[in-house]
C-alpha cells in the first residue's frame, strides 16, 4: 500500500516546548497545525524520568518567575512554579552565606530590587534568628571577614546591592542595547570588586548561564542578572516535563503524533522517515540548534555547554532547607545543588529525599564519586551512603551565547519557510518560547487572513500524544 499523503496548514517539526507553544499559539488562531516529533514522547530536552516513585529531570532546571513568557505563553496559565528560598546559598570556607535580594514587595509593579543582604550562615529565612550555621562534621573556620565572605566588606555588599538594583529597573532594551563584552570582562570594566565577582557573581552566573569561564555575552549575563534581581529563582512542580505536557494537553487531540523523524523540509511539504510526505502550507522547524541545520543547510551551528545531572537520595536531609546552593571557593564539580524535595515535595515519595546537582563541562568517568565528595564538603555531612537515582549527561544541552549574540534571529526564513528553539534567541526556556512567539506571529502575518483550508488527518501507525 502507498504511504497516504496527509495536508495541514502548518507543519511543526519537534515537539519540544518551542514547536508546543507555537502550536498552541496556531491552533489558538484556527491554523490546522501537526506537530511531528521523532521521539516517543514530547519535552524534548525538558524531559522528566521516573525512578522509583522520584521525579528526575534530565536538566537542572532553574526557572525564573522573572520570564515573561512562562506568564504570557497561551497553555501555561496554571502552571506551578515551585520557588527556592530567596536568593542563593553561597558555601565558602566551611560555612554557608545567604545572599538574598529583598523586594519592595507590592510598591514597584517591577518588583525592583531593593537591596542584598547578605549575613554569615543564615538559616532559612523566617526560621529564627539569624545566627552563623556550623557545617556539621568539619571544623567550622573563622569567617574572613565579620560581614560574610564571600562577599566581601559591608561596603561591597552595599555596592553589589546597588548594582542589582539599577540592573533589575533597567528596561530589556536598554540592555540589549549596552556594549557587549564576555560576562568575565564585562563585571570586571564595570569596576566591581574582584571579591564580589569571584565570591558571587561567577558562581551564580555559572549556575544560570552554564558558563564556567563567563565566555557569554555581556548582554545575557545583564538579562540573567535581571531575572534573579526581579524575579525568584524556581522550579516547575512535578518536574520539568510539566511546561511541554501541559502545552500538548491544550492542543486539538491529535495534533501531535511522536515517533515520526522528519528528513527533510520545503516551504510545502516535510517528507518523514516513517509516514512518507506530509503536505502543508508553511513548515516551522523547531529542533535544537544541530537537527535544525540539517534539516536547513546553512543554517549556524552554534557550541555547546556539555550538562551532567546527577540525582542522589538519602534518609537524612541536609539542613539547608530550600535553598540553592553554590560553591563560592569552587572547589569541586558541582556548580549548584539543592534539596530538590524540599522545593517540590511532588518530586520524592513521601518521608524521602531529593538533592539533584548539576555539573558542568565534559563528562567523566568517576563523576559521580567526584560529586559525592564535594556534596559532603558543601552540605558538611557524610554522602558516603547517599544513593545514586540517575546521572543523566546531555552533551549538547545549552547554546553558548558567546559575543556578539544576536537574541533575536530571524525566525522567517521564507515565506513558508520558519525557524524557533532555543537557539534563536536566549538558550534558555524563556527563550525557546519567545522564539516560538516570534515564529508563529510570523506565519500568522504572512497567512493574512487565512483561515484553514484543510483537515489534519491521522498516521496510522504513529502515536498521538
Ligand atoms: C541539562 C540541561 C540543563 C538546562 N538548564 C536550563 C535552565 O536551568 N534554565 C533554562 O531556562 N533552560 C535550561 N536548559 C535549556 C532548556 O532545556 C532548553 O532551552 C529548551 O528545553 C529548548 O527547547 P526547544 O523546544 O527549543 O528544543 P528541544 O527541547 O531540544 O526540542 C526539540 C525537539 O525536536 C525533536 N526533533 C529533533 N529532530 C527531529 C526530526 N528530524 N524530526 C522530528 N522531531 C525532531 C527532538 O526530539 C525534540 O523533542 C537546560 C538544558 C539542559 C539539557
């Protein structure tokens, strides 16, 4: 039997959460959409295993309730955002630092950042007061300095907080429009002192960019900056795959149909491995960055940040609460780590625990031994019979965003021809989406006042998620 030949006014191809939200934004304007992914299952990287009765994302997922598009994206809306204790837990010297940014709470609409405060072994806020944290099982140091290393003298605190605070009420553009330098060279030329950047700013960079070196653009370092100033650090309940599974349940049943690779484009067809050509009017390509090229030759391949995320489960808590923790003195692996269960209770089975740590760069062999060690000098108690759940190592899991870095590529390449991921725009999840509202704003103007002319029909044999 001939392979039948199926027609929808817009081909998506990847069901990651840049191809569903386009979707939705599609279907939403009565386009008849499909959504071709190859993979079993839709989320693409946002992907979420389970182990055990554990939830365990393949990323080291940190959003921001700061992203725009988590609240604008159509089929979001009821989305839980599970936040961290305020700020960041610094670990420097055997003891923990709080560098937390205090809001005005209700008298900026922005929410501008109104200072950091910053105090030696601060418990978790709201739970008494605020008295230095012995790092159980190791000798506690005395700090270096009264005001809380790693961030240096009250003076630098008051400077870091100034910093923040212009940067949190400087609007996207102005800082799209800034000089654009490595984030490494950037925080040195605005003349912040080498403590505050080494004992703060590049271990939270770090963390947000997955840059170790801060090779990344000024421009998106500013805009990371802003979302951890103005917003609170958070992650999705039930695990990453919560944004693309919501995403696919609010579009037509059927609109999506996983287990089907594309193998090549036009401006009206796509022509799978599987199910031979699919007919349609436009065709939006929404892979990561190296699929997209080859799918569209010509198209830049960008580098990579190489992630590995590495699940452990253990009977005794740490006593860090909720909170982010970062390595200060950088002296181990992990770039962050936090109990993950006591952000998102719905990720362990009850009465367990989740610490999840992401690590940056190439994998190693032993790096599950090499994470066990710094978590006990970060979390100051024995790992020694810590359970490993998962390590999940993804090679090309983040675009670097070196200088000069254009946030926003073009999204239309023809006229029937589109593009959106994460590699147009900011590589993150608030710029997976943003290019997605690029995209489907794009095929929507040049559709005009089109209304759809045909009807999705069902593959056979591909499963519709
Ligand atoms: C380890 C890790 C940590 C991260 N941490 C963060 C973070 O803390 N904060 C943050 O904001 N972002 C983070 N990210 C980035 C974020 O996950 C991505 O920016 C986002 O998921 C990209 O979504 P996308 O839809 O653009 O691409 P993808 O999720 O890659 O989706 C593309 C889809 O296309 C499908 N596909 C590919 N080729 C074909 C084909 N030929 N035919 C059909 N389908 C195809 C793929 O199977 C995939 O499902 C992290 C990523 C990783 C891997």
């Amino acid at each position: 039997m001939p392979e039948p030949t199926y027609q929808a006014d817009v081909v998506v191809v990847g069901a990651g959460i840049a191809g569903l939200s386009a979707a939705r934004r599609l279907t939403s304007a009565g386009v008849t959409t499909v959504v071709l992914e190859a993979a079993h299952e839709v989320g693409g990287r946002m992907a979420t295993e389970k182990v055990d009765g554990f939830r365990l994302d393949r990323v080291g997922r940190l959003l921001s309730t700061a992203y725009p598009e988590l609240r604008r994206a159509p089929g979001l809306d009821g989305l839980v955002l599970r936040p961290f204790d305020p700020g960041v837990l610094l670990h420097s010297d055997g003891r923990h630092h709080r560098a937390a940014a205090q809001q005005r709470g209700g008298r900026s609409a922005r929410g501008a950042l109104h200072a950091v405060r910053a105090f030696a072994g601060a418990p978790r806020p709201g739970s008494g007061p605020r008295r230095p944290v012995a790092v159980p099982g190791r000798q506690v140091s005395v700090p270096r300095s009264r005001s809380g290393a790693p961030l240096g003298t009250a003076v630098d605190q008051a400077r870091l907080g100034a910093a923040l605070t212009r940067l949190a009420g400087t609007p996207v553009e102005r800082m799209l429009a800034r000089p654009e330098l490595p984030a490494a060279e950037a925080l040195v030329a605005r003349g912040l002192p080498a403590r505050t950047v080494d004992g703060f700013l590049r271990p939270l960079l770090s963390a947000l960019l997955y840059d170790p070196d801060l090779t990344t653009s000024s421009r998106c370092a500013d805009l990371a900056l802003h979302a951890f100033a103005s917003g609170r650090l958070c992650l999705p309940e039930g695990g990453a795959e919560a944004l693309p599974q919501r995403l696919a349940r609010t579009l037509p049943p059927g609109t999506v149909r996983t287990g089907v690779r594309v193998t090549s484009v036009s401006t009206t067809s796509v022509t799978t491995a599987e199910h031979g050509e699919f007919r349609c009017g436009a065709v939006l390509v929404a892979t990561g960055a190296r699929a997209a090229a080859e799918l569209l030759p010509g198209l830049r391949v960008p580098g990579f940040h190489p992630v590995t995320v590495v699940h452990h489960t253990t009977d005794e808590p740490p006593a860090t609460g909720a909170s982010l923790l970062l390595d200060a003195d950088r002296g181990g692996p992990v770039a962050h780590t936090a109990v993950v269960s006591r952000v998102d209770p719905t990720r362990a089975p009850a009465g367990r625990t989740l610490v999840t740590s992401t690590v940056l760069g190439r994998a190693t062999p032993d790096v599950d031994t090499a994470v066990r060690m710094h978590l006990a000098r970060l979390y100051g108690v024995s790992t020694a019979r810590w359970e490993t759940l998962a390590v999940h190592h993804t090679a090309e899991a983040v675009p670097t965003m070196r200088p000069p870095h254009d946030l926003r590529r073009p999204v239309r390449l023809l006229a029937g021809l589109y593009v959106c991921g994460d590699h147009r725009d900011t590589a993150s999840v608030q710029g997976a989406l943003h290019s997605a509202h690029r995209a489907a704003g794009a095929i929507l103007t040049d559709l005009g006042g089109h209304r759809s002319l045909h009807t999705a029909e069902p593959v056979p044999t591909a499963r519709a998620a």
